[in-house]
C-alpha cells in the first residue's frame, strides 16, 4: 500500500498546471500519473518536476472530494460523504478554496506599514492562488512519491 502525503494547505507549495483562469502559470513538464482507485473512484494525477531543485519528481492529485458541497441544505451542517464519481477523475487543477477576506497589498508602501517586507512577498505569491473562492472547497490536494504506472487499490 502506498503513503500518501495529504497536504490541506497545499497552497503554501508553487504547483500549478496551467491553463486554467485560477491558477498562476507554470512552466514545469507535466504527464498524467497512474490511475488510483479509491472507495469513492478512479483518479488520475499528474506528475510535477521540480526544476532547479534537488527533488525526485511527485505524483499530485488536486482537487478530490472528500465531501459533499455544503451548499443548499448542508450549508452549515457537518460533512458529508462525497458522492461516487464515474470512470476516472482527472486530478490536475486546485478546486476553490474557502472564502476568506484577502489583504490590500495593491499599494505597496501602504502594505509595508502594516507587514514586514518578508510576509508582502509571501502574499503576491500567495494571493494568485486565493482568486477563486467558494464555499464548495472542501477538496483535498494530494502529494505523493512517484511509484510507478501501476494501479492502486486504496481502502
């Protein structure tokens, strides 16, 4: 069985697909992973090289649920299970993250006098990845050693 590394902030780590609205480009090679077969279906990741880094290569599955939208009537109540998906989920794009209220640091000088210089820079990196919000968020961003193309059965 295999390890796997959840990673609910996920945020905080410079990954990115690309082409897509939400999310900051990248220009690191990407390919599909292995197929892993979980008990709610089959997803499919891709696998992400670190340039410039010491780093193995890793499998990264963005964007699973692991529950069910809390909109409607479960706005607000506890989570519940994420429905089964048919065939193979593609894992490859971070899913909304949860709404929150984002700092101004339009005007820099501003900002530099409520932050240290260290946190503005944090942020630009940062806020790209906080663009898209909803209150469907609850999805989990998943990062793993690569293992092969094998299937995978989790339980």
């Amino acid at each position: 069985m295999m390890l796997l590394i959840v990673l609910f902030l996920s945020l905080l780590t410079p990954f990115s697909s690309g082409g897509d609205d939400n999310e900051p480009a990248s220009d690191q090679a990407q390919m599909s992973s292995r197929i892993v077969h979980t008990k709610y279906g089959a997803v499919s990741g891709i696998i992400v090289h670190l340039e410039g880094r010491n780093l193995e290569p890793v499998e990264v599955f963005k964007g699973i649920p692991y529950a069910s939208p809390p909109t409607g009537s479960l706005r607000f109540m506890p989570p519940v299970t994420a429905a089964l998906w048919p065939g193979v989920k593609k894992a490859d794009r971070f899913s909304a993250v949860c709404p929150q209220r984002l700092p101004d640091i339009s005007n820099e000088t501003a900002a530099l006098e409520r932050m240290p210089k260290g946190r503005l820079e944090y942020l630009k990196r940062l806020l790209p990845y906080l663009r898209n919000q909803s209150e469907d968020c609850l999805y989990l961003n998943i990062y793993a050693p690569i293992q092969g193309k094998k299937n995978v059965n989790i339980k």
